[in-house]
C-alpha cells in the first residue's frame, strides 16, 4: 500500500510560562481560544531553556510551588486548516504581546486511525463533527 500524505496548516506561538492573559498563564487562554473555535488540535510544549532579543519576567516572575520562578520558555503549537486557524489570529494579534506568532504548512501522514476518526473525516470530507464539537453547540443552544 503506498503511503498517503496531506496537506495541513500550523501556527506556532512561541512566548513564556510566565506571560500572562488576565488572570492565567496565556499559553492556557490560547488553548482555550482554539478549542472554542473547534481547531483540530493543539499542543503546549514547555522548553528547559531559551532566549529572545528581550528578557521577559524580569522582575515580575510568577511563583510556583513545584519549580520555582516560571519563566520558561513556552511552544503551543495549533494543527487545522489555515482557514481555521486563521479564525484565532485576531485573538493572538490582541493579546499575544510577548509571543512571536509563526504560520506555516507541512505534510503529514494519514494513517489508518484517522482514516476511521470522525475528526478527520470532517476535517477532510464533511462529514459529521467530531463528538465534542457536537456537545459544545448543543450546550451553547
């Protein structure tokens, strides 16, 4: 069987464990944001070290109890249709005040297990949406 590979999108949204959105780190604000868009898929990656060409959370870094000092690097990483993912740009052009925003595309494997999810068929096909995004516009109705 020759193996099948498709075009997706990403946006990369690089920033610290100790910026915040309001009253929470913005790495959660921007999970939240892309879930209640219902993007495909989202990741936090946290790094053990990095720099940029300004320091951040100079004098302003968050506690924690198990780590110390919060100011970690920190990568969430978005996966949908550029469509999609464009709906959270206004969000991130708002509110992402120490974060570098990167968009980009790739080409990524269709494997068997997507082949019979139904998030992939949506994304792919049109067919009906995922459970969780049912749940949500049932709940919102």
């Amino acid at each position: 069987m020759a193996l099948e590979f498709n075009k997706t999108s990403y946006l990369k949204i690089y920033t610290g464990e100790d910026v915040l959105f309001e009253d929470i780190p913005l790495y959660k604000a921007i999970l939240r944001e892309a879930r209640s868009l219902g993007l495909a898929g989202g990741t936090v990656i946290k790094g053990i070290e990095g720099y940029a060409t300004k320091v951040r959370g100079v004098g302003r870094a968050v506690s924690t109890f198990i780590s110390g000092n919060a100011n970690f690097p920190v990568i969430v990483e978005l996966v949908d249709k550029k469509e999609n993912l464009e709906k959270i740009l206004p969000f991130l052009e708002k509110n992402a005040t120490h974060a570098l925003v990167v968009m980009g595309e790739a080409d990524y494997l269709v494997t068997d297990f997507m082949r019979k999810a139904e998030s992939y068929k949506d994304i792919n096909n049109g067919s009906p949406k995922p459970s969780y995004l049912r749940k949500q516009q049932e709940q919102q109705q």
